[in-house]
C-alpha cells in the first residue's frame, strides 16, 4: 500500500515538473535598422523534459534548426534572413541568433521561435514577434526661421526639417500644443530621395514643411503674458509610437500688440509730465510763502 502511494505521488510530482514546460523569454526589436545587425533571443524552460528542437520561423518559413542530441545547427534559404552562425549560440535553455546583411523590405516580417521536448511527451510552445525594417532619423526636426518678437498682424513665416529616415518622417507644426491648421501649413519635402544605398535597399528622405500665417491675435491656449510655443512633431507613418516615439523640438517667440505698447507709453508720458507740474506747482507754493515770510520780517 504504501509503495502504491509513493508511486502516485512521485507521478504528481513529475506531472507537477512537466508543466514548467514553458518558452519563458524572447525578445527581436520591433524596429531594425538594415544598417545594424539584429539579434533575436528565446529562452525557455524545459520543465524536466528534453529539449528536442529549437525552430526558428520568419514568416512562416523555417530558417534554423538546433537539434541538441547531433549538436547541429541547420539554416534554410529565406529571403532576407543570413545569420552569423559563429557568433549564433544554443543549448538547453536558451538560442540567440545574430542576422546579418539586413534589406528593406525583405527582412521585415513575424519571426517565430518554437520550442519542443523529446518523447513521449512531445510539447510544443512558440512565441512571435513582429519586426520591422526601417531607417529612424538620427537627429530631431530643426525649426529655422522663426523670428523672437512678432507683433500684432504681423506675418509669420518658419520651416521645419526632419532627419534622415526611411520611411519618411512625417512632420506637424503644433502651437502651444494645440495642432496647427492645415490651411496656414504646406509640404515642401524634396521629391526624390537624399540618399539610397543598393545594399541594404535604404531611400533615406526629409520631411519639410512650413506655416505662414498672419498673427492677427493671441493664440489659443497660451497665457496672456507668457511666450507662444511654436513645436515641429517628426514621427514614421506605420510604426508604433512605443518602437519609433516621436520627436519634438520646440521655440518660443513673444506677439506684442503695438497699440498697447503705444497707449502704456502714453499712459507713462502723461503720468510724468502730470507728476512734474504738481511738482512745479509745489515749489513754487513754497517760493512764494518763503517771500511773504521774509518781507514780513
């Protein structure tokens, strides 16, 4: 009876070790850069099983395979997948993979990794990551133009130009944080690309953009006295804002109502002069008490 119920246990207990079976960790960037290489990680926790293949897939298609009991790494032609297979590594618990030779489009793509165990169980547990392929600006938009003091119904003209990137960087003027209108903004972006490189398929391109509007009042959104806040948002059109955040510079300038200007100066003159005659009148006041007073002596 007794060795029945340590039998039951010790199969609980390895039923209990089985499910740790589980691919624990795997990490691609969302965003690659062709220019760099990519490294690709998974990790996984075999739960007392043997490991039997790691698989990695992009696509759908499969383009490595590690087999830990002939100790063989194995690659299959995809396009736009060349891995560095001495500077690659697996074992038991871990396959990280070094691509080279990136191209846009061509690299972009689901990239699976798929884990099994020996017989007899036979488990499977995969995780995918989305990549995509493109060419980020190095540098934030660059405002130029814009000047530090406007006044009232002057009129405002400044540009903003992206970094290089690929796709384009898509740019907006937004003014104290609010979005510009489009009607005071157009698109002058060069038509064709600043630079291509054949190898890794790269069309890097600006975005430029410029306002022009009459400053025939306050802004919406900003306080009375304090400066406007003229901002260029560069961001990749089809990319999510957590893999390509986006990037804002931003200048101030001041708006002045000339007419308030003239009616203060105005206001101080008349003042002045107000006080200076009281003045005047006040001394001569004294004078005159000061004669009396001394004739009367």
């Amino acid at each position: 009876m007794l060795v029945k119920v340590l039998s039951i246990l010790l199969l609980i207990s390895k039923a209990k070790e089985s499910d740790c079976f589980s691919l624990t960790n795997m990490t691609a960037p969302p965003v690659q850069d062709p220019r760099s290489e990519m490294r690709l990680h998974c990790q996984f926790d075999m739960g007392g099983e043997e490991l039997y293949a790691v698989k990695w897939y992009k696509d759908d298609h499969e383009f490595f395979r590690y087999t830990p009991a002939g100790e063989e790494m194995v690659t299959f032609m995809v396009p736009g997948v060349h891995i560095e297979e001495k500077q690659s590594r697996c074992n038991q618990n871990r396959c990280d993979l070094l691509l080279i030779k990136l191209r846009k489009p061509e690299s972009s793509g689901a990239y699976r990794c798929e884990v099994s165990s020996e017989a007899p169980a036979y488990r499977l547990a995969s995780e995918t990551h989305n990549v995509t392929v493109a060419a980020l600006p190095e540098e934030p938009p660059m405002i130029d133009g814009l000047k530090s003091t406007y006044t009232l119904g002057e009129s405002m003209v400044a540009t903003c130009t992206s970094g290089l990137g690929d796709p384009k960087p898509h740019l907006k003027f937004y003014m104290n944080k609010l979005p510009v209108s489009h009607a005071v903004v157009r698109d002058i972006s060069p038509e064709s690309p600043l630079f291509t490189d054949p190898q890794t398929g790269l069309q890097l391109k600006r975005g430029k953009i410029q306002i022009r509007m009459i400053l025939d009042k306050k802004p919406s959104g900003a306080n009375i006295n304090a400066p406007t806040e003229l901002s260029c948002v560069s961001s990749t059109e089809g990319l999510d804002a957590n893999a390509a955040p986006p990037v804002v510079t931003t200048r101030t300038f001041t708006l002045v109502d000339q007419k308030q200007v003239v009616n203060n100066q105005k206001f101080r003159w008349t003042d002045a002069i107000s006080r200076s005659g009281t003045l005047r009148s006040t001394h001569a006041l004294i004078v005159i008490v000061s004669s009396l007073v001394y004739y009367g002596q």
